[in-house]
C-alpha cells in the first residue's frame, strides 16, 4: 500500500493514543480518546470506522461523539458493558465522576482472527490479560502492530484491574506476538512507538 499513513493523536487524563490509519482513499481510526473527534474535524478528514483495541474507559471516552459526528460504525471484541469499560470503577479509584457517553458497536469480531474494513486488511490477535478484550491488529503488507494495551515500550498493560490476569498476558504475548518479524513496529495506546525486537531484548517485564 504505497499510500498508507499513519497520524497518532494522544489526549485525556492518561495521555491514551488513537492512531488515524489512512489508505486508499480511506480514513480508519484505532481507539477514541477524549478529544479526538475534535482533531478529527480539524484534520478535515472523512472516517469511514473506529476499530477498537480494547473497551476501558480512556480508549472509548470519544466513541460516542465521534458515531454522532460522523455517522461511523464501530468494531470491536464484544458488545459495550461496564465489566470492560470499567467507567465506575475509575470513579471510585479516582474520587470524581467519569462520564462515558453511550456508545454502539456496530460489527463483532470476537473469535475471528482476520478482520477486512474497507480496503484494510487486518490480522487479529486477542491477547487478553490487561482486559478480556485486548487485540491487536497487524495490518496487512505493512510492518505495523496497533498493539493497545498489551505492549509497550518497556512495560506491558496493567494487569491489577477487574479481569485482568497478569500470567494470561504474558503467555498471550509469548505465543502471539514474539513469533511476528522483529522490525514490526508497534503502536501501543500509550507511550512512543517500539518493536517487536527491542521489546523481546529489553522489556524487563518480559525476562
């Protein structure tokens, strides 16, 4: 894909990124971020979907705004609840109100490990653990991971949430991810870009 580009937006209290995936003539956003439908806009661009990594509150915070402002369907693991968002969760931990307006998922991939949107092309990898929920998506013809929660540069997802499973994340990354080329770049929702090679030098939590 000679015209493939990618934009990272990064917003809300816990500085979580949103990745604008942009080919053939068409606009694909990876997680919704509070604020993102703002730069959206901005951005002039038309989105054809939000493809979701993960349903916690900072990644779906602008899902709602965005379906009403642009009208796009939604892909995700499963259907919305607040077992995966876990909105009140982080009002009782953080003492103060975190709203999350209502949002729907218009298309299911759970159990299936390929996902076409349009002209893109995606490999799925459910790797829960930080959430049931967790995938990441290689894009096809394109060494590119949008990873979420799962990896980072130099640390993993929490794992001290409700459902999380720090043993089940691990072996997820183990099995699924350090099989894939080591010049694969990966686009974590938090944080600066990495690789699958540097991470399985480095990545303390991994030893």
């Amino acid at each position: 894909m000679d015209d493939f580009e990618i934009d990272v937006y990064c917003g809300g209290l816990f500085q979580t990124n949103g990745y604008l995936v942009q080919t053939g003539g068409e606009a694909w956003l990876f997680d919704a971020p509070e604020g993102v439908a703002d730069w959206i806009s901005e951005k002039g661009v038309e989105l054809n979907g939000l493809i979701l990594t993960h349903q916690h509150h900072d990644h779906v915070i602008g899902a709602g705004k965005l379906q009403s402002q642009f009208s796009c369907p939604t892909w995700a693991w499963a259907e919305p609840s607040e077992e995966l968002t876990l909105a009140k969760r982080l009002e009782q931990m953080m003492g103060v109100p975190c709203e999350l307006d209502s949002y729907v998922v218009d298309h299911l991939f759970s159990g299936e490990s390929k996902l076409t949107a349009g002209k893109l092309d995606l490999s799925i990898y459910h790797v829960p653990g930080h959430s049931p929920d967790s995938v990441c998506f290689l894009v096809k013809d394109q060494p590119v991971l949008i990873g979420g929660d799962v990896l980072f540069a130099g640390g993993i997802g929490r794992t001290d949430f409700p459902n999380g499973d720090h043993d089940q994340l691990i072996s997820g990354i183990n099995e699924k991810l350090w099989p894939l080329p080591e010049e694969t770049h990966v686009l974590p929702g938090h944080g600066p870009t990495t690789t699958i090679g540097h991470e399985k030098a480095t990545n303390p939590f991994m030893k």
